[in-house]
C-alpha cells in the first residue's frame, strides 16, 4: 500500500522523514481546475481560499500529480498567512477568534515534549528549534488551527483518493490536540501559567479552537486509512490526566475521539 506522510510548516514540507523544499508548481493547466474542485466539494477549505490575500500563496501549494491537489496542504499554510497577517485564528466554515496577546506567564510548550516519545511530529512542533510552537504556546494553537483545516478539507477531499493510497492526514490534528492537551495539562500544575490561560483572551482562544478540533477529529473517524500515528497521539489526549485539566479551563468535558480509536488496526499503524 503506498503511504504518504507529510508534515506542513511555513514553506517546508516533511515527507517521509525527509525535509525537503516546497517550489512552485511548473504545470499551471491544473491550478483552476483544483480551485474549482475545492469550490465544489470543500465550502470550508473554499473560505480560505477566498479569505486569503494572497491568492498566488495559495496556488504555490497545489501539485497537479496528487489525487487532491495537496488542496488541505494549500489550505494549512494558507491559515498560517492569514493568522500572521490579521493577528487572528480562521476559524472553520468562517468567522475568526483573536490571537491572544504575548504572555510571560505562559512557558514554552518545549517543556511538555518528555511527554511524548520521538517522532516528527514531536521533533517539528515541539522541540526547540523547529516551529516557533516549540517557544510560544500561540503558536501551538495556530498549528492546532491549521491542522483542523488540513483535516477538514482532506475529509471533504477523500473521494479524490485512491485505493491504493493510504494518507496521514488525520496525524497531524491527532497530534496538535495531544500537545495542546498536555500543555493545558502541565499549567494546571503551575500557578502563573493557569491564570494566564483562564484569562478570557487565552481561555476563549483555546475554546473555539478546541471545539471545532473535537469536531473535525469526530468527523473524520468514518473514513479509515488516513490516519498512520493518529492513534498514538490520541491514545495519549484521552488519558485522565489531560482530559481532567482541559475539563476544567474549557468548563465542559472534553471529547474522546473513541470512534477513531476503534477503527480496524489496518487503518492506524503504531
């Protein structure tokens, strides 16, 4: 079966354990008909094409050779440009929540990275280093934010897929929402961190994000084989320890993605 596993960030793209640079697409006859299809089968992922300014951005990430036209990649990086440049997070199918402000309560999300054991995922977003997400938890909700588009446009994507191509886009979510998790997690225990993060600018930001993450994650449990470290990762958010701390700053009992635990073995590969 062939897989494909990538990671987006800023410019670059992870594939298959490889960094490698993302370039603009030579073959151009492929960039209308992509837009039209993500029109047609994404109202979501067709927002943010819309919203962004920078449409040429956008089209430097569709590939002609893949089945979806690395449309939820166009749309991942897309949010990031647009979160940079209005200082707020898209939020999916529209409406945005403000960035919050800088806070010298909140501590590097590099300190929850012991928490997990290696992997891309962990080495790209939360070691130092790599993503500006490994220094400033803002930055985390922004690759949570992203990576629910991602997923959300692969889904409305899937039947673009073809049979012998399992993808691994639901990781990426799987993962962001187990680091977000286990920072909430880690700041319970720290004074300073957990009133910075009940302040309504923090609280409200991780509110919105997280409800439409639970979301996108729960719809995306029908579709197997799209998903290979997904239920590491989510194996790791369901636990008492981060679920009883985002209970407790989200004010609600947060959801368990069971239906995507308990999809065949062959779909999620360990």
């Amino acid at each position: 079966m062939r897989k494909t596993v990538r990671i987006a960030l800023c410019g670059l793209i992870f594939q298959a354990g490889a960094l490698v640079a993302a370039k603009p697409v030579v073959a151009r006859d492929c960039n209308a008909k992509a837009v039209d299809l993500l029109k047609a089968a994404s109202p979501n992922g067709n927002s943010v094409f819309r919203a962004i300014a920078h449409k040429a951005f956008f089209r430097t990430w569709i590939d002609c050779e893949d089945p979806q036209y690395a449309l939820p990649t166009a749309v991942h990086e897309s949010v990031h440009m647009m979160t940079a440049d209005g200082d707020v997070y898209p939020l999916v199918g529209g409406g945005a929540v403000r960035r919050p402000p800088e806070s010298t309560a909140l501590f590097e999300p590099a300190r929850i990275a012991r928490q997990f054991r290696p992997s891309l995922f962990v080495t790209t977003y939360l070691r130092v280093g790599g993503s500006t997400s490994a220094t400033d938890f803002r930055y985390l909700l922004d690759e949570l934010n992203a990576y629910t588009h991602d997923l959300d446009t692969a889904v409305a994507l899937d039947g673009l897929r073809t049979p012998d191509r399992q993808l691994s886009h639901r990781d990426g979510l799987a993962a962001l929402m187990s680091f977000v998790a286990f920072y909430v997690k880690a700041a319970e225990a720290d004074p300073d961190a957990w009133t910075a993060l009940k302040h309504p600018d923090i609280k409200n930001a991780v509110s919105a994000l997280w409800g439409q993450a639970e979301r996108t994650m729960i719809g995306s449990c029908r579709i197997t084989d799209i998903g290979t470290e997904d239920r590491v990762f989510l194996t790791k958010l369901c636990e008492r320890g981060p679920q009883t701390a985002l209970k407790r700053l989200l004010g609600r009992a947060p959801v368990c993605p069971k239906e995507c635990l308990a999809l065949p073995s062959t779909a999620s590969r360990e």
